[in-house]
C-alpha cells in the first residue's frame, strides 16, 4: 500500500485570513482544484493518472495544498534469488508526469527516505533501508521529472530453513546410503528409486516458493538439481549392480569394468590386489601361474564367488565417492548461506 504526502502551492488559492474569521484552513474536494497528473512509472498495471477519488484536500491561506492519496500498486521488481532464501531485494517505485515536461511541472522529493509511522512488521520481508532519487527521463526531445522511492527488503528465512533447507541437506546423505544395502537384501533398487522421488518432490516444493525468473539461478535450486542427479545415477548403478551380481557362471570381466574398478579402489585409498580371471573361452582347463592345471567346474565357482566380491567392491567405492561428493557441495553451500548472510 501507498500512502504519499504530495504538497505544493498554488498562488490562485491564497486568502487573508482576517477577512474570513481568521480562518486558516479549508478542506475542497479533488474536482475543485488543480491536481497534478502523475503515474506510477514502473506499474504492472495499467497506467492511469492517480486519484484520490472523492478525498479532501487541505488547502491553507497561504495556498500550501496538501494531497494525500492512498492506493496499492503493483510494481515491476528485478529479482535475485541468488542466495535464495537468504536474499536481499530492493524494490523501487517510481513517480512521473503524465504529458507534462520539465518546464511545466517539476517534482522533488521532500526527503532522503520513506517515513515508516504506518509501516506494519511482515513476517516474510523486513525493510532494512529506504531512500528517495530524483532523476530526469528524456523522451522525445522533451525532460520528465522522476521520483524514485527505494525500499531494500531482507528475506526472514527461518519457515524457509525449516521447511526446505534442512529437509533437503539431511536427505542428501541418503543417496550414498543405498550403496550399503547388500544386493541380497532385495531393496537395494527400491530405496534408490524411493530416495529419487522424494529429492524431486523437493525440487517442486522449493520452485513453488521462489519468483519465477531466469535472471539468476539459485545456489539451494542447483545444489538440489545436483543431488537429483547423483540419486538418478545411484538408481541406475543399484540397478546395474544387481544384474552384475546375478551374471551367470563364467562370464568374462571385461579390461573397461576392470580399469574402473581399480581407480574406484584407488580413489578410495585402499592398495588391494583385484583377483579377477579372465575367461579364456577354453572349454577344458586353464593353468595357473605354477604351471598347475584347474578343472572347469573349480573355474565355474572362483568365477561365480569372483562377481560377487566385484560387486561388493564397487558398494564400498561408490559409496566412499557418493558420499565425500554429498559432504564437499553440503559444506559448499552453507558456506554461501553464511557468507550472504553476514553480507546483509
């Protein structure tokens, strides 16, 4: 809501108050006197000249005349949900005559700020700082005089922080949490799935609260956006685990499977020796590296029981890497809340 305090003085108004009683003041109506024309330059609405309606005007002998003309407009507003919902906004609303140049008509501001009486605490936004510009608009050759009220808003982010912000950061361990659950157990590709639905349900949660625009993205939209990722490759890997572990006896380990295992392994830290045999599609027995010999069927279950310690492995490297990638953009992003926080 508006509520500006528009003064000027008008020569054809002035009386001599010992003339009439000593009376200093009158109240006239809107269509009794001259009005100026001005606009709310920056309206989402349609531009209209303001009006008080059937207000009353204060006129003084002096010819001081005092408009007060309350209303509610909506305002274009540039958004940066950057640090979304630790934000800062500022939010202007602009004045200017309608078909009335400089030489016309001029206004000033009558103040460097806003005056707060009739401010009424939001639980949403708190006004940090207010100010008033003036500027000159060209248009046609011809200079408008401008008026710009500023008003710098903070979010107040506690609702935001409980109802999306730890939600979210205590969910993004849950993605590596899947890699534990042994194939056996028959959930491992449910839970990962389960873990996906509920990281986009946040996703939809949070995008219902912010503004919409593509000025600038959100660290919280893209650290979520990140953790919808890395849930749909643990579902995709929960599933191709499991089918790596029921593979038949005798399947050959292919040299791609083998080079990421071994840096898995390595970028767990962990120096072990892989044991894996390779198929070599001989039907009959194989030699060891003593010169023995082994029969098909012994073959069969070290290749077998070779699988299953292939899939155990990659459970606990994908789990140390999912994991140290949740922590690092975790720690990432309060950081950022912290620092634009205390920047405000």
């Amino acid at each position: 809501m508006e509520f500006a305090l528009k003064e000027w003085i008008d020569d054809r108004l002035k009386w001599n108050k010992d003339d009439f009683d000593g009376t200093y003041e009158i109240l006239l109506s809107e269509s009794d006197i001259w009005l100026p024309e001005l606009v709310v330059g920056n309206s989402m609405n349609d531009i209209a000249p303001i009006s008080g309606g059937s207000l009353q005007i204060k006129v003084t002998s002096e010819g001081h005349v005092e408009w007060e003309p309350p209303g509610v407009y909506d305002t274009k507003c540039y958004v940066d949900v950057t640090y979304y919902p630790f934000d800062v906004q500022i939010c202007p609303l602009s004045f200017t005559t309608w078909g009335q140049d400089e030489r016309i008509f001029t206004i000033r501001e009558a103040a460097d700020n806003i005056r707060m009486e009739n401010y009424e605490r939001n639980g949403e936004w708190d006004v940090i700082q207010t100010s008033v510009h003036r500027s000159l608009k060209v248009e046609r050759h011809e200079t408008y005089s401008v008026i710009e009220f500023r008003i710098k808003l903070r979010r107040r982010p506690l609702y935001f922080v409980i109802t999306v912000i730890i939600p979210v950061i205590l969910t993004s361990p849950l993605t590596a949490v899947a890699y534990l659950l042994p194939v056996e157990s028959g959930e491992k590709s449910t839970y990962s799935l389960t873990v996906l639905v509920f990281i986009a349900v946040l996703l939809v949660t949070m995008s219902g609260h912010m503004p919409t625009t593509s000025d600038s993205v959100s660290v919280l939209g893209t650290y979520i956006c990140i953790m919808l990722i890395m849930s749909t490759m643990t579902a995709m890997m929960s599933v191709a685990l499991v089918r790596m572990y029921h593979r038949p006896p005798g399947y050959p380990v292919s040299k791609l499977l083998r080079t990421i295992l071994r840096l898995l392994l390595y970028i767990k830290c962990e120096n072990k020796v892989l044991t894996i045999e390779e198929d070599d599609r001989k039907d009959n027995k194989e030699e060891d590296a003593t010169g023995a010999q082994k029969t098909t069927s012994s073959k069969t279950n070290d290749t077998t029981e070779d699988w299953k310690n292939i899939t155990a492995q990659l459970d606990s490297a994908l789990f140390c890497l999912s994991m140290a990638v949740s922590l690092i953009i975790t720690i990432i992003l309060i950081i950022l809340f912290i620092v634009a926080s205390c920047s405000t």
